[in-house]
C-alpha cells in the first residue's frame, strides 16, 4: 500500500486556501510544513484534471510549486510531533497529545495520536466544530460522526453526555486511529464502522449529525443526513469555506431544514441546522 505525496510550496496566506481547493481533487491529509504543507491520498485516488487546474488557476496569482511523488504508509506519529502543540478550544477543551503535560485543568481534555487521519482541532473546521459541540445539549443523545477521521469529534460528544455515538470513515487508517483514540479517552458508547454513509444501516435515528468534510461530500450526502435525522434534531456541518455557505443553505432548504447558527473562523464556516 502506498500514498500520493503532493508536496506544495506557497506563501503561508495561501497555504489554507490551497489545502481546501488540493483537497478537492481529492486529498484527504494534510500536514503544514516550513515551505507550504503537504497532502496525501491513498495510491492514486484523486482526480489529475481537477489538480492541474488548481495549479494552473493559483499559478497566476502567487508563486506555488507542486510536486508528486509515492511515499509508503506509515504511521504518522514521528512526523506530526516535530510540529504538535496542544490546542485550547474556547478555553473549555484542550486537544493534546499523549506526551504533552497539561499545565492545568479544562472542563473537557482530548488526547490524539493521529496516523494519516485528519482532525487534530489545529484546522480551522475541527476547532469550529469543537466550538459549536460545547454550545450543544449531547446529554443521552444518539449522535452520528460522519467522516471521523482521529474521532475527536465523536469523542467530545461522548464526553459532553452522549448516550451512544456512531462513527464511520471510509479510510481504513481513520478507522483503526479513531478506535485508538475512543480507547484512550475512555470511551465504550462510541461504534466506529468503515464505508461509506450510503452503505450502512443505523438502528434508530439520530439526535445530532456532525459532518466535518469538504463541501461536495455535503452537498452530495445531505439528503442522507437529513433521512437519518430525527424531528427536532441538530446537523453541524463544516469543511467549507464562508463563500460556500449559499450553495449549502440552498441544498439545506430543499429538504426544509432550519437555519440555527453559522460561524466563521479564518474564511473556513460551520453551519448548524434544524430538521
């Protein structure tokens, strides 16, 4: 098993920017390095046109090189505690990793090892879905945790009171990683599946979807959010930037869904709704 490596060098107010529109090509992990970040997605799952159009739109705009090549899959730990630092959500939840010593105590604490999964609250869309999870009553609710990547998500609403918590992946990595960290964190109620949302059954509806993935992946799945949703359920989503918020509100009200809340952090949104 291998991973596509594309390496990209951009100037650092680019670098976000870039790492949403490479991720719709169909790069699923990224990591920040000196230079720019790099982007990985397994053998060569990612579409060739849609990157070169990428290249070619920001070419004209700044400086940007990429650069492809394989590497073997590994795990990601070494790589990703060169650059780690513990992240404080809202001064209510602290994301750190299992060598970092907490210098003092939050209501809520979340210990990660990622591999080659995303979701380790250092993204703009993890820290705004982290944010908007503490606003939300979780207690004895049944919630789902679409494309849970390091399960940081499903993990915090464990901890805020969730009776049981679905998460599913369509990465096998993902699958192993988030199980690793449900572990850590004392975690028994959380249920984690690979494939796609298409391709499972859930017993029961849900009280609360989370869905943190790119903005296609929303558009294209959110009839399903919606059928698995309860009356009076909640759906946070987040993977998008703030320009994208009509293309998803316009899907969103086709399926009469209600408005609650949007949030913006660094040009990346987070929309909450109602069914």
């Amino acid at each position: 098993m291998y991973y596509t490596r594309l390496q990209v060098v951009c100037s650092p107010e680019f670098s976000e920017i870039l790492m949403a529109e490479v991720a719709e090509a169909g790069f699923d992990t990224f990591m920040e390095t000196e230079r720019g970040f790099e982007a990985y997605v397994e053998k060569n799952q990612y579409t060739k046109d849609k990157l070169q159009e990428v290249k070619e739109k920001y070419s004209g705009i700044t400086p940007v090189v990429f650069y492809l090549d394989r590497v073997e899959k590994k795990n990601w730990n070494e790589e990703w505690e060169k650059s780690y630092e513990p992240i404080l959500v809202e001064n209510k939840c602290l994301i750190r990793a299992s060598f970092h010593q907490p210098e003092k105590t939050y209501p809520y604490e979340i210990i990660i090892t990622p591999k080659m999964s995303f979701g380790t609250g250092h993204h703009q869309t993890t820290y705004l879905m982290i944010k908007s999870q503490l606003e939300m009553d979780h207690t004895n609710k049944v919630v789902m945790d679409a494309g849970t990547g390091t399960g940081v998500l499903a993990i915090l609403a464990s901890k805020l009171g969730a009776s049981r918590v679905e998460a599913i992946d369509i990465d096998e990595w993902s699958i192993l990683n988030s199980k690793e960290n449900a572990d850590l964190n004392g975690c028994p109620n959380i249920s984690i599946r690979q494939g796609k949302l298409s391709d499972l059954t859930f017993e029961g509806d849900f009280d609360i979807i989370l869905a943190n993935i790119n903005k296609n992946i929303l558009l294209e799945e959110l009839h399903q959010y919606v059928a698995y949703l309860k009356p009076g359920g909640r759906l946070l989503l987040s993977g998008f930037y703030e320009k994208d918020i009509p293309d998803l509100l316009t899907e969103a009200l086709r399926y009469a869904l209600q408005h609650v809340q949007t949030d913006v952090r660094d040009n990346w949104a987070s929309l909450l709704l109602a069914r």
